[in-house]
C-alpha cells in the first residue's frame, strides 16, 4: 500500500518539474521529505492512516457482467450539483488515469498540475470531491480518450499475466503479443427455473403453442409503424424490433407452455396463414430448442442472461434464417476482458481460428487475423471509445450482447470464416442475432495510411449501436424522427444520393436505401469531421448551419468534444486553398 504512494509521489514530481507552473523548491523539498518519511515508514513496517489505495476486485467470469470495480477507501458524500452517475463515471476516470501514471505515463499529472497546482499531490493519499472532479474533466477525458503508449496490465474480468508491457501505437505485425489469460466460467449464478418463476404459465397443445409463437413473431416481423415506403414499392426497416420480440417472449413463456413433444412440423399451418416460407423453412420443431428458447427467456427475464440470447434461442426453435451463415448460433461467442491499449492473442475457439489478435474498448471486442496491422485495432478501438464517449451506458449494453468487430484486411470479407462466399468489400452492421460486425481495415485511416471518403468502423458501428442499444431500449425517439429528417435533407438537396451501393442481384437503388443510409453516412461525416471527406454532412459545422434538426439529434446521442481523426492527415495538404482529401 506504501509503495503506491511513494511511486505516485515520485512520478507527479517529474511530470510537473518540465512544467511552466512547478512547484517551488520549498514544496519539492517538502515532497521529498514526505517521501523519505514513507520510506522510514516502510522500513518499520508501519501502515499510515491517510494512504488510500484502490481495491480492485477480479472475477474470473465468461459472463459479460462488468466484473472489474474500482473502489477508493476514502469516498466523498456526492454534491448535489452533481448527478451519482456522472461522479462515478469522473470517478472511474481519475482512478484510470492515475494508474496510467504509476504506469509512467505522465499526461494526467502534468495535465492536473497545471489546473490544481500543489493541491494535486493532496490526491495521492484522497479521493477527489466533486468540485475538483469537475475542474479536472478535461483531463480526464483527454487521458483516458488518448490511447497510451504504455498501459499497466488489463483490468480484467480474470487475472491478468505476470507481464503486461503494452503494444506502443505504432506495433507491427511482428510484436509479440501478450497470451489471453485463461478463464475460469463463472458457474454461482444458476439458470433460473421457468414452472417457479411463471408458476401461472397454463399447458397447451403444442401446434397451438407453436402456431401462436410464429404468428406473434411474424407481428413483430411485419410491424411497419417506423418504415419507409418508396414508390417504387421497396422498404426501409427501422424500429425496434428487438424490444418487441421481447415483449413477445416475456408474454409466452410466461403465460403458456407445449404440451411434451419429440418433434413437430406446423408447414401446413403456416400454408394455410399465408405465412413467409423465405422466413420459416418447412423443418422439424425440436423439443430440445423449445426447452433451449423459454430457458433463455426465463433467464433474461431474472436477469441472469440476455435478451439478445432469447432471440437467437426464438431463430434457432423457429428455424428463422439460421441458414446465415454469420448467425450466431453457429459460432462461440469470444470471452470479454478489459484490455486498455494493449492487443492480446485471441482466444482459439473451434472454427474461429483464422482470429488471432484481441482488443477491446468500450464494451466492444475487437478481432482480427494476422494480415491486419496493429494500428487498425488501436485506431478502431480508439473510435469506439469515443463514439460511446456522450452515452457511457451503451457501453454495457454493447458488452452484454456481446458485440464483436472482425477486422480484415482483404479484398472482401469472404476471408473472415463466418461470411465465406459473401462480396462485401467494406463491411456490414451486427444485427440482433449476428456474430460480429465486419470491417475492412484497408479504408481505415492512420499515420502512414491514408484513406479520405469514409470509415468502416465509424460507419457501421453506428448502424450496430442502432440494432444493439436502441432496439433494446425502445428508443423510439430516435424511430419517431429519423426518417423524416432523411426525407427533408434528400428532398432540399442537403444529402448527396450521387453514391451507389452494393445490392442484391436484380434490386435496383432507390430513395429507401438513401433513406436507410442517411444516419449511418451523416453521423460518420459528423465524427470525421474532415471537410471534403464526404460529399455532403463531412464537417459538424456544416450541418449545424445546413441541418440543424439533424445535427440536434445526433448530439443526443454522440459526444460534442473535439476529436482528432485521421490524426496527421492535415501534413498532407498543401495549403493552396484546394481540398486534396481525395489525392491520397
């Protein structure tokens, strides 16, 4: 406990020495006699009554529960001003950043020193009140947004390896990287038991059972209250679809349950009601699913599981499009660990083995083969970072459904062994019942890689927090706008439509899919805030000026803070007054 203090003391007074504002040598002197004071301490075996250290809990766990807490020993009773949920969130920040200086990175103390002076080191044996909290929020941000170029070992959901030197931000293929630690399932939380969680759940016929299922399923399928119809007669989707079907789930199991079946065939029914046979292929219907779906449900129902897993439990029972081949009841779910900058070796699960880099950020794992270079993932988990910066509760949500990005590095995506024969050259979104959300690392943009018009895991993580977090929460503020703020920036000639898309064979493109596209490009255009990096919405002053309604609601949800993307790329122009975005 001692050494911690000594240590914080030691790196605070080199960080703030190369300062404008450093302290006098009568205050050094004072730090160094604390210091030396500390050391007779250690000497003695004695403990001080004014040093707080940090308890960091681990537990080995493969649940996506959050299982590293960090807690001071000596807390502050909040301010009213000042909301619990922000303080813990400053909070959690501070104790970030203060380990990055023990660490030996030394922004946050220079950075503290600058706005506090002497009161500073008064933080090495106390937890900060809410007033300094507030006064040092921007350090905060700036050194826990900023990736480092050393990192302390993950705070994990396990125990992390003995050695944890973290990859710098310019690694290359050739690092060696740190092995994933091995964890332990977390068996104390049993499944919940569905006959005493509904014990007024009555027994049904199980074609009726079936039947009924499907058709309310089917509701939820076709529920157009958000959707936008072209003339041309085709669609574009948007609601929240997962809430619904959760709505559903809850409903079923916990009011009815099939009478015992092996398995059961209902194609004539669904004949009969005119139901989508491209939706539900005429299969046998498992008892062991049945049990697998309404065990799921009771589950989430008791918290102990996920909603996300009752509906790939509902697809695999109803057969609903598991012939996908990126569909996640195919594919083992990846362990989440908490990282900070420093990419790690994949876990080996069966079938995923082309997967051998490993990061996360945000609540997001990040994975990728050999051929992706290590600045892809420092770039991508960067970006997600800040994206979730604004709304720090997606995060948790985006971890406990297990959001994944697949990194690639080729000319498509086919490489990645969940969507082998597909040509997506760029990536696609994660949907509710998805693997992972694919993403090109080769129209990324780094130092020394260039790339101007867009950025896949911006883009495309935008699309996912749509399909993870707002169709969990039911935010239908969100449905209730956006495509009409769609309709009137096409329609005055705001949104460029000049761009195609990659569509199935014989579908032609038209206002729906300008429609679907519209907040995914926009809000990309909003992030990189690169003047020319789009045809239209590339910089957020634009669309303040140009679409005001627009830009309200993207700030709702997304951060306002400056962020550098493309860090570099600036070098790049000429400064003639001619944008060259697009010479590189």
């Amino acid at each position: 406990m001692r050494k911690f203090s000594i240590a914080f003391i030691l790196l605070t007074i080199s960080a703030c020495g190369g300062t404008s504002d450093s302290p006098t040598s009568a205050a050094i002197e004072k730090l160094e006699a604390q210091v030396e004071a500390l050391s007779q301490q250690l000497e003695e075996g004695s403990t001080s009554t004014t040093t707080t250290t940090p308890t960091t809990t681990t537990t080995p766990t493969t649940t996506t529960t959050p299982t590293t807490t960090t807690t001071p020993d000596v807390t502050t009773p909040p301010d009213p001003g000042m909301s619990g949920e922000d303080r813990d969130v400053l909070l959690g920040q501070f104790f970030q950043a203060r380990d990055a200086v023990i660490a030996g990175d030394l922004f946050f103390a220079d950075c503290a020193e600058g706005i506090l002076g002497e009161i500073v080191f008064e933080l090495i044996d106390r937890s900060p009140n809410d007033d300094e909290l507030l006064l040092l929020e921007g350090c905060l941000y700036e050194a826990t947004m900023t990736p480092s170029t050393t990192t302390a070992a993950p705070a994990t959901t396990t125990a992390a390896p003995a050695t944890t030197t973290a990859a710098p931000a310019t690694t290359t293929a050739a690092t060696v990287l740190q092995p994933f630690p091995s964890i332990t399932p977390d068996t104390s939380t049993p499944s919940s038991n569905c006959r005493e969680l509904f014990p007024e759940a009555e027994e049904v016929p199980a074609r009726d059972y079936i039947l009924n299922l499907q058709n309310k399923v089917k509701d939820v399928f076709n529920n157009s209250t958000y959707w936008y119809f072209s003339p041309t007669g085709s669609i574009a989707k948007n609601g929240p679809e997962s809430f619904w079907w959760w709505e559903v789930f809850l409903e079923d199991v916990s009011t009815s349950f099939p009478t015992k079946f092996e398995t059961i065939r209902v194609e004539e029914e669904i004949n009969e009601t005119h139901f989508y046979k491209d939706i539900y292929p005429e299969d046998e219907i498992k008892w062991d699913d049945y049990l697998a779906y309404s065990q799921a449900v009771c589950d989430a129902a008791n918290n102990v599981g996920t909603k996300r897993q009752a509906q790939i439990k509902m697809t695999q029972l109803l057969n609903h499009r598991t012939d996908w081949p990126g569909h996640a009841s195919k594919w083992e779910a990846f362990p989440y660990i908490e990282t900070g900058p420093t990419i790690f070796e994949a876990p080996k699960l069966p079938g995923l083995e082309h997967y051998t880099k490993y990061i996360t950020g945000a609540g997001v794992i990040i994975v990728g083969g050999e051929n992706v270079p290590d600045e892809a993932f420092l770039t991508a988990r960067e970006s997600v970072i800040y994206m979730t910066s604004a709304r720090p509760e997606f995060r948790e949500i985006l971890k406990t459904n297990g959001t994944r990005i697949s990194l690639f590095n080729d000319d498509t995506v086919s490489v990645l062994p969940e969507y082998r024969g597909l040509s997506e050259d760029t990536g696609f979104a994660m949907g509710k019942t998805d693997s992972s959300m694919p993403a090109n690392a080769r129209f990324m943009c780094w130092p020394d890689h260039w790339d101007a018009g867009g950025d896949p895991v911006i883009h495309e993580m935008v699309h996912t927090i749509n399909h993870i977090v707002f169709e969990e929460i039911n935010e239908t503020y969100f449905y209730e706008r956006i495509y009409k703020l769609a309709i009137n920036s096409i329609e005055n000639g705001l949104f460029y439509t000049g761009y195609s898309q990659i569509l199935a064979e014989g579908v032609e493109q038209d206002m729906s899919h300008f429609v679907g596209e519209f907040w995914a490009i926009t809000v990309e255009g909003y992030m990189m805030n690169r003047p020319g990096f789009k045809n239209s919405h590339d910089t957020r002053e634009w669309i303040a000026e140009n679409d005001p309604e627009l830009y309200d609601l993207i700030t709702r949800y997304f951060p306002t803070e400056p962020w550098e993307f493309c860090k570099g790329v600036d070098a790049l122009y000429i400064g003639d007054g001619v944008n060259h975005a697009y010479d590189f």
